[in-house]
C-alpha cells in the first residue's frame, strides 16, 4: 500500500521526502552531485533503455534539458570519480 509506505519511519529517524518514477529499472548506483552547479545536490539515475536522467535532489523533480540518451551503458558513480581526478 503506497500510502503506509509514505507514512513509514525508518529506523534511523529517517523520514521520505519524496519520491518519483524514472524512464526505466536504474541500471547502475546513481550519482549524487550537484550537476548544475547552483550550490545543490542532484541525482544522476542510469537507466536500462540508455537514458541519464537528472532530478532535482530537493523534491525529485525532472531537471530541464533531461533525460539525455547515451549508446552506451553508463555507470556515474565510477565516471565521477574518475572524472574529478583527473581535474
């Protein structure tokens, strides 16, 4: 039942903000970073039909210009860190 779920406390103290449907199953680990520089984290979710989408991390909201198709499969996380080293 969704509704029980949105009123579940985890364990921990944790409450859930929000939640949001992707394109697709999530392929990969999703990335957290903030993707559009405006001081604020985002989420990079990897998909199974080749799409990155990006939400908004504050409410789960789709960024503009998103999703974006890619041929290959892609693993962010990984990318990222592989990325900021070479920076």
């Amino acid at each position: 039942d969704e509704e029980s779920l949105l009123n579940t406390k985890c364990p921990r103290n944790l409450e859930l903000r929000w939640q949001t449907e992707v394109i697709s199953s999530i392929y990969a680990t999703p990335l957290i970073a903030d993707i559009n520089s405006d001081g604020k984290v985002d989420i990079v979710v990897p998909s199974f039909v080749h799409y990155l989408e990006v939400l908004e991390g504050s409410d789960g909201d789709k960024m503009t210009g998103w999703p974006a198709f890619t041929s290959q499969l892609f693993m962010p996380v990984l990318s990222f860190m592989i990325l900021t080293r070479m920076e």
